[in-house]
C-alpha cells in the first residue's frame, strides 16, 4: 500500500473482472480479511506513516507533548462469491496525532 494511490488502484483493479488471486498477487495479504452479512468475504489493506513535528524534538517538551502528522491509505475490497471483486474503495487520509498531557 506505501505506493500505491487512487490512480494506480484504479487502473489495475475493475469490478466484475479481477479475481481475488490477481489482488493477492499484486497487494499481498491483507490486513484485515471479514465477510458481510450475505457471506461476501471483505479484505482491507492499511498503510500509516507517521512523521513526527519539529516540536517533538525539543528536549524535554517530548516528555509533555508529542506531535506527528499521519497520513493513512485504506483500501477496502469486497468480493463475490466467485472470489471476482464486487466492489473497491480506496481512500488517503491526512490527520495529526497528539499525545501526552499538553493536549
């Protein structure tokens, strides 16, 4: 998932047409295997990078606080029952983390 953008899912996964082998093949194992109520089995795949902010690098102000911008990149597939995807969707989130006893 590191490389991978909307652009790059888009041209290589179609509904109706890509089989759950060719995904494995290309993504991997997933994160995350679940099924629907209707029996469809659901794979995610998660990717995280946190960078930490300036201000985490400040001795001592670490101890206090902690800052880092996290992007993350989700994609959802649900296949159907001939293991042929039914539906996708990839998103990229960008968020902060904050942690300690400043925030």
């Amino acid at each position: 998932m590191k490389d991978q953008t909307s652009s790059t899912i888009r041209d290589s996964i179609f509904e109706g047409v890509t089989t759950k082998d060719l995904i494995r093949a290309n993504m991997g194992e997933a994160t995350t295997v679940t099924f629907t109520d209707g029996g469809n089995e659901v794979w995610t795949y998660r990717y995280d990078r946190s960078v930490p902010q300036l201000h985490s690098f400040i001795p001592y102000a670490n101890l206090v606080s902690s800052v880092a911008d996290v992007k993350t990149k989700e994609l959802v597939v649900m296949f159907d029952k001939n293991n042929v995807v039914e539906k996708y969707v990839m998103r990229e989130v960008s968020s902060v983390k904050k942690v300690g006893l400043a925030y």
